[in-house]
C-alpha cells in the first residue's frame, strides 16, 4: 500500500490547527504553573541595582577592612581608625578614583559627640582626621563628589579598628617598611613624595618626626605634617614628574635615626 506524500499532508495538519495551537504554551498569558490556580505571574524584570548600578558580576571586597556601599557606579569604602575616617573610592572595575582634587565633610558620632570634620586627599583616599579611641562606636556621614557622581554614604562600626600589631597592609596604596617597631609607608603622588610614620600598631606619629629624601643624586629636605603623620617635598629634582625610581629615607623619629630604601 502506498502512502500519500509529506507534500499532500502538510496541507490538512496546518488547516487542522487553530492559532492558539501554533503558539508556544510559554507565550500562553493564561497558562498556570504547577500548584496554582490562576493566571502564571509574568516574569520579574532583571533587576539594575542600586542607583543603576548594573549586575554585571563584580567583587565587592573591602579591600582595606573596611564597610562598602555602593552608589551608581563607585564602591565607596569607609574604615574607622583612631586616626580618623579613611575613605576610599573605586570605579565599577574596582579602579581607584582620582581623588586629587576631591573635598568634603564628615560629620562623625564618637564617644565625644558629634563633629563636622573636612575630607582631604591622603594618598589614594580621602581622610577626615580626628582622634577616635579605640573599641568605641562610631558613625558618619560623608558627603563629597567623586568622578562627577556626587555621594552622601554613611558608615558605622561598633568598634574603631586599628591594625594588628606589625601589619604591613598598605593604606595609603604605597609601600610599606619598617625599622624596629615604627613603620613607613612611601607614596609617590604625581610630584609629591610622602612617608607615612606610624607605631608598631600602625597609628600615625604626630611629634619629633624629621627627615630627608635622597632621589637620585638629590637630598631634598621634607615637611612634617603632624596631623597625619606624613613626611613630605613638593621639591623633586628637575626631570622627575615624580620620584619613580629608588628613593633613600633618612628620618629621625624621637632619639631613634634610621635609613630605610625604597625601590622604583
């Protein structure tokens, strides 16, 4: 018996189906999924984030120890230590901002009341410095513009934090050395080399700090800042943008001196 062609009955089972029938069940407004009774809810639309922060998969590390909030594209995060409020800034590749020119204020809650406190460029952060004891609580809110996003983030810790004893994790996105049991960070900051001088738990010292730097064949003399414990020169030797090769440090820090070398 011979049966009829694919070309003679594709006609009929076309004609025999109505459109509802030609359409897929999931594109089927009334159709129910399992256990319920009514028409299936339609999908959620994906989600954007926060101030359209996308979703795009990307850390969120606090890579300083640190609290994160996120406000468009910035990660802002913000660390209480006894020095203050430290407040660093990355893009949504989690690349630092350019925060050379960034001010602003933080308004901080500590065991000694409220205090409106400015925010300055440190480094790769901003700092608001203010003596905090440690193991208190603490809370802020900070407000600057960054990147041409303006942000306002509050932070808050039950316990102002300071560094374990000999820690050597870098704050300021420089180098850290140390003699004995002070420690000093080097940043090369465009034309501007700083030496952060802290104890051995990482708390600036803020008296009888003096230095020289000798970059190249240069010895340039440095300014202490007691505020933030920094040692710095705007002097760089001509040729240099930036003191990006090997740089000697000779500090004296109370009746303590010493030389510490630092490689470009």
């Amino acid at each position: 018996m011979r049966l009829p062609s694919v070309a003679l009955l594709l006609p009929a089972l076309l004609a025999a189906c109505g459109p509802d029938d030609a359409r897929p069940e999931s594109a089927n407004p009334t159709s129910s999924v399992a256990g319920s009774d009514g028409p299936a809810a339609s999908a959620p639309p994906v989600p954007r984030g926060i101030a359209g922060h996308d979703t795009t998969p990307h850390t969120h590390a606090a890579t300083h120890g640190g609290e994160i909030k996120t406000v468009g594209e910035l990660h802002v995060e913000g660390r209480f230590m006894r020095s203050g409020l430290m407040v660093w800034v990355n893009d949504a590749a989690q690349q630092p901002v350019d925060l050379t020119s960034v001010t602003g204020t933080a308004v901080v809650k500590g065991p000694a009341g409220v205090t409106t406190v400015m925010l300055a460029p440190m480094g790769d952060h901003l700092h608001a410095a203010l003596t905090l004891p440690e193991g208190t609580a603490a809370d802020a809110v900070v407000t600057f513009t960054a990147a041409g996003t303006p942000v306002r983030v509050e932070f808050r810790t039950s316990s102002v934090g300071s560094l374990a004893e000999h820690d050597h994790t870098s704050l300021h996105g420089g180098a850290v050395s140390m003699w004995g049991d002070l420690h000093v960070e080097y940043v090369a900051l465009g034309g501007e080399a700083r030496f952060y001088v802290t104890d051995a738990r990482r708390v600036p010292v803020k008296e009888g700090v003096r230095g020289t730097v000798k970059i190249g064949d240069a010895i340039v003399p440095l300014t202490f800042d007691p505020v933030t414990g920094a040692l710095s020169t705007r002097s760089i030797p001509p040729r240099k943008a930036a003191p990006t090769g090997p740089v000697t440090l000779d500090v004296t820090v109370g009746e303590k001196s010493f030389s510490l070398a630092f490689g470009g």
